[in-house]
C-alpha cells in the first residue's frame, strides 16, 4: 500500500510513517500543500492522511488535487480540532472516508488505513 500523510507537525507525521512503514506501506510525508500537490502529481497512492489545519497551504485543496489525480485513492482526515466534527466534511469532500482525532494511536490510525487502503 501506498499512503501519502500530509502533516505540519513533523514529529508526528514520522511516527504514523514509521508505524506504517513497519507494516509495509510505502510511505511519502509533506509538510505542506506545495509539497503534497507535488507528491499526488508524481507519485500513485491509495490512501492520503491529511490534517485538516496546515501551517501552509488549504487541506480542501489536497483533498481536492486528490480527487483530480487520484480517483480512486481516498483521503483520511485528521485534527486535533472541532472544525467539521459534525460529520459535514463527508458532503463537502467526496472522497474522504474517515475523519479521525490526530491523537488517535498510531496502531489505531494504521487499521484504519489498512481497512480503506486495499489497492483496487
């Protein structure tokens, strides 16, 4: 499996790489907007783990490049906030399949992209 985590917070985007990788995904990090439109315009991945606030750049729009270069790859929201925690992110973004709080246990985080990530 192939997962992109798009993810400010550096530390922890390693360790829910780690936690992957351990498993056998392939794993690409991006810190940013930039650098995950980058990643989904050159590379294929099944799943993509994003945090809903980046420091830079717009979460809607990865999920939005997504959807355009990589249909079938579904998008795994997390947050450490409340913003769409009414379940509305499911209307407003298509291809989103979860929507998770970044405290959850990597091992947690790893089941869930594990059950949605089965390459079609």
């Amino acid at each position: 499996m192939r997962v992109l985590i798009v993810e400010s917070t550096t530390a922890l985007a390693r360790l829910w790489a780690r936690h992957l990788q351990r498993q056998g995904a392939t794993v690409f990090l991006a810190g940013d907007e930039d650098e995950a439109v980058d990643i989904l315009t050159e590379e294929t991945v099944d799943v993509v783990v994003l945090d809903l606030v980046l420091d830079r750049g717009s979460a809607i729009a990865v999920a939005d490049v997504a959807r355009f270069r990589q249909p079938l790859a579904r998008v795994v929201f997390v947050t450490n906030t409340t913003f769409f925690s009414d379940g509305s992110i499911f209307q407003h973004i298509p291809n989103a399949c979860a929507f998770l709080s970044s405290g959850l246990a990597p091992e947690d985080l790893a089941a869930v992209i594990d059950h949605y990530g089965v390459p079609s």
